[in-house]
C-alpha cells in the first residue's frame, strides 16, 4: 500500500505533466484554430455547479447549450461559450 508522502508525490508529478501537455496542447491548438471542448465533469468544475443545475439552465435558456459529438453519446461544451458565460456572469456581480 502507498504511503501519504507516495500518493502526495504522485499528484504532483501528474499535476506538473498535466500541466506542461496542457500548456502544449492547448498552443497547437491555438495555433491550429482548434477550439477546446469541455466534458460535463469539466464544466462542473470551471462553474461549481451540479449537472442538475447545468442542465436546468440549458432548458430555461440561461446557460450555454452543449455540442452532441456525431457517432457518439458524448455531449461538451466549447470552452468559449463557458468562459464567456462565467466572465458575464462575474460581471453581473453573480457567482458562477
């Protein structure tokens, strides 16, 4: 069984990886024109908002609606639409 210390150095060497490929993903994709796409656990996370929440604000019209990926049952969010929907929201005086 791991250790507290193990798992503590764990997390941050996947951490300090995840951060490095997501700093280089995310350049080619800027540099490509790809936009990145949110999964339903992500957007939970950048708004802290249950997935009850989420889709309640889809149907009343209130928050960003999803992309249906073609061929799959997989449902995400463009980041923009997330980002710009929190930014808004923050400047309402609203939390997101």
């Amino acid at each position: 069984m791991a250790t507290v210390s193990q798992i503590a150095l764990k997390a941050a060497a996947r951490t300090a990886f995840e951060t490095e490929a997501g700093a280089s993903r995310a350049d080619i994709s800027a540099s490509a024109g790809i936009e990145r796409l949110l999964p339903i656990k992500a957007v939970m996370a950048i708004t802290s908002w249950s997935r009850t929440s989420i889709n309640r604000g889809i149907a009343e019209g209130w928050f960003p609606k999803p992309v249906k990926l073609s061929g799959r049952h997989r449902i995400v969010w463009r980041e923009s639409d997330i980002r710009a929907y929190v930014e808004a929201q923050l400047r309402q005086g609203r939390a997101a």
